[in-house]
C-alpha cells in the first residue's frame, strides 16, 4: 500500500470516529429529552390525581392482562394507588406530538450530521497535512532518484566540506547555493558546537595544568632545598616536609575535585536516591559550623514544617558545605553567616546560605560557577581553593533537577539560595508532638 492510500486509510478512520461519536451524542440527548418528557408527563398526571406522588404506589406502562402486540399499541401509564385503585394516563397524545415534533427536528439533525461529517473529513486532513508533507519530504530525500538535490549540488557541498580550515575560528561551509542553504546551517551549527565544545575542553585542560603546575613546582622547590640542606639542618627538613605535605593534600583535593566533575560529566557519578529529613540535615550544618567556626555568628531560620524530600542526602549536603565555605571564606572575622531552610514562594523546599561578606562584582556573578573561574586570583590565593566548588555545587544541584539564586552587593554579602523541585523531590510534612 503506498503512502498516500495509507494515510487516506488513516484519515478515513479518525473521520470516522469523530462522526460516530458525534451521532451517539445526538442519539443518546434525543432519547433523554424524549424520556424526560414522559417523566414529566407522567409526574403532571399524578400530582393532578390530588394525591401526591407517592413512590409506595405501583406503576406501569402496559397492562399486563392484554395480549403482547396489544400492549405495544395501547401503549399507557398506569398508576395503582395504595388504597388499591388504579388510574390511567393514555400517551398516545404525548408520543404523537413526539413524532410531529421529531419530524421537524429529525431533518435539521440529519443536516447536522452530514455537515459534521464533511467537517471531521476537512480536520482530519488539516491535522495530518504536516506528516503528509513529512514523509513525502523523507521520501524525496531518501529516493536519490527523486532526490531534492542535484549530484552536481551535492558534490559542492562535499567539496565545501573538505575544503574546511579546521583551524581557523571563523571557518564555516559556504557553498553559494540557496537551495543548499538549509543544509549549509545545520553543518554550521553543528561545527559551531563542536567548536565550543573543544574550546571548554581545552580551557578545562589548560587550567588543570595550571592549578597543578604550582604544588609540583613548590615540592620540587622543597625538595630541591632538602637536597641540598635539609640532611644537615633539622629546622630547614621540617618546614620542607610540611611544605611538601600541604602541597601534597592540596593536588590530592584537586585531584578528587576534578575526578568528580569527569564522573559527572560522563554519567558515571554514583546517585543514592533516599528520603531524608532536609530540615535535620541543614540543623546539623548549622551545628557542625557554629562548633568549629568562632570567629563569626551563625543564625539559623527554620520553616515551621519539617520539609522531607528524595534525592541523595551525602551529595546535598556537600553543595550546601561548599557554599557554606565560601561565605566562611570572603566573610571577615566577627562577620554573621545565616542557614535557612523554607519553602520559597512557588512551595519548592530552598535552601539558603547569606553572609555578610565582601560580595561578589555583578559581572562575575553570571561566571562564578565555570570551572577554574576566579573573580579575585589574589584573594583565592590568599583564601585557598581551587576554583571547582561552586561548578561541583552546581553539578550536584542539576542532577537533583533544581537552580541556583545568587544575590550579592560589594561590601554587602552575598545570599546563595538552592531551589529543588516539587513533585517526588517535594514532600512538606507537619511536625509530630
């Protein structure tokens, strides 16, 4: 069968649903209005009995002592009262106007139903001209007999292909030809992206090989020091040893970092979905903090329910330490660091860390999350780190579906906030006793 039979056959049985649909409508209201009409008929003759409608009192449509054919044709309602008298309505009037005003009713509605059957015939065909046109412009392309392009236009753009600079920033296909053009953007684009792509991945290189070049030259630094005076100087193999050790845990803290950030990239990062109590985990951030941190004031702000959700509770709680850190870090000594965990104004559970720090420039707040980024080198140096916590909080954040809000004034501080998503990542829960 070709296509176009196919899709015929397609839009003959869609039409044809629609239509039989729209006439059981009509079947199904005439049948209520008529039945409705003799409830009602026979409703008005028992209240006019003078007796009330009774639902005790016993009621046919026929009487049954009369032959089958005889029942069909003398066709009434009959009421048997309690006191064991029986009335009778004849409805041979009331199906009569029945009848009359269905013979006016009855070509209007014929008139409908053959006008709404050309109308699902017409729709049909609107609603599947797109895959009409789609699969008879598959079929062009895939026929190269029928093919939309020329050999002669298709050898143009496989020479434009292969006369590509790759190592030029700006070189894209361009073949002249307009009915190549959609083709030519759909390569462009996709030389753009892989253009990007390498760029981030050297960038990512680049600045790997930086960060670790600087703790290699120190030790080296170190040991070429112990090498030549440490074996006789106890003071110089001291302070050498502990150099080499910090440089040490600090490419090994590089090192992890990075490894995640390649586990995330690829897929490979461990998830360990759980339901867990995000009110209780942000409660023992506060109290980890304020015990090991005196030298600023922690406050903590709590919803009044306690917020439950489902995601992998270890990996929260490293995105909210490491933005925890950085308020720690550009925040000064007796500075305030505040803890909130609430639902934000949409109800999704949020989590937000403020301080009253030395604020993040507005231009770098859109960068502040890009791998190796540093808005201040000397500050970082000074503070430690390595530039990867906030791309590692915001990989985290993303694969649990949720977005960061950053608020932030120089001189200020800053209030990073983490909004998680509703549905199953989302359960508030009132709080028990």
């Amino acid at each position: 069968m070709s296509d176009n039979r196919k899709m015929t056959s397609i839009a003959r049985r869609m039409s044809g649903a629609w239509f039989r649909r729209i006439l059981w409508t009509v079947i199904v209201i005439d049948v209520t209005v008529i039945l409705a009409l003799l409830i009602y008929r026979c409703y008005l003759f028992e209240k006019q009995l003078g007796a009330g409608f009774d639902m005790q009192s016993r009621r046919l449509f026929f009487d049954s002592t009369l032959p089958f054919f005889k029942r069909i044709t003398d066709f009434k309602y009959i009421v048997v009262l309690q006191s064991g008298v029986m009335k009778e309505l004849a409805l041979h009037d009331l199906i009569g106007h029945i009848i009359s005003i269905g013979k006016f009713i009855l070509p209007i509605e014929v008139l409908m139903l053959i006008s709404a059957k050309g109308y699902c015939k017409r729709k049909c065909r609107e609603l599947l001209a797109p895959l009409e046109t789609l699969a008879a412009d598959a079929q062009r392309l895939s026929n190269f007999d029928d093919a939309a392009f020329s050999e002669e236009q298709i050898k143009d753009l496989q020479d434009a292909i292969s006369s590509l600079n790759t190592e030029s920033s700006d070189a894209y296909v361009r073949t002249g030809d307009t009915e190549l053009q959609g083709l030519e953007n759909a390569v462009n684009s996709l030389i753009q992206k892989m253009r990007e792509s390498y760029n981030q991945q050297a960038r990512f290189v680049s600045d790997a090989s930086h960060e670790l070049r600087t703790p290699i030259a120190v030790i080296q630094g170190y040991a070429n020091m112990l090498d030549r005076w440490g074996k006789t100087d106890e003071k110089v193999l001291e302070e050498g040893i502990a150099a080499i050790k910090t440089e040490a845990d600090g490419m090994k803290n590089l090192v992890e970092q990075l490894l995640f950030l390649a586990r995330g990239d690829s897929g490979r990062q461990k998830f360990n979905l759980t339901t867990f109590s995000l009110s209780e985990l942000i409660r023992e951030i506060h109290e980890e903090y304020n015990m090991i941190d005196s030298n600023h004031e922690w406050f903590l702000e709590m919803s009044e329910d306690d917020i439950v959700i489902s995601g992998d509770e270890s990996l929260i709680k490293q995105a909210v330490r490491i933005i925890t850190d950085n308020a720690v870090k550009y925040t000064p000594q007796g500075g305030s660091i505040t803890l909130r965990c609430r639902l934000n104004s949409i109800g999704e559970p949020s989590i937000q860390v403020q301080d009253s720090g030395i604020g993040i420039d507005q231009k770098d707040i859109p960068r502040m999350f890009d791998r190796f980024f540093r808005a201040d080198p000397a500050r970082t140096r000074n503070t430690g780190g390595t530039g990867l916590g906030l791309s590692i909080a915001k990989q985290i954040v993303d694969k649990h579906y949720g977005y960061f809000e950053v608020v932030s004034r120089m001189g200020i501080g800053t209030r990073m906030t983490i909004n998680l998503p509703q549905g199953i990542f989302a359960q508030p829960q009132d709080k028990q006793g």
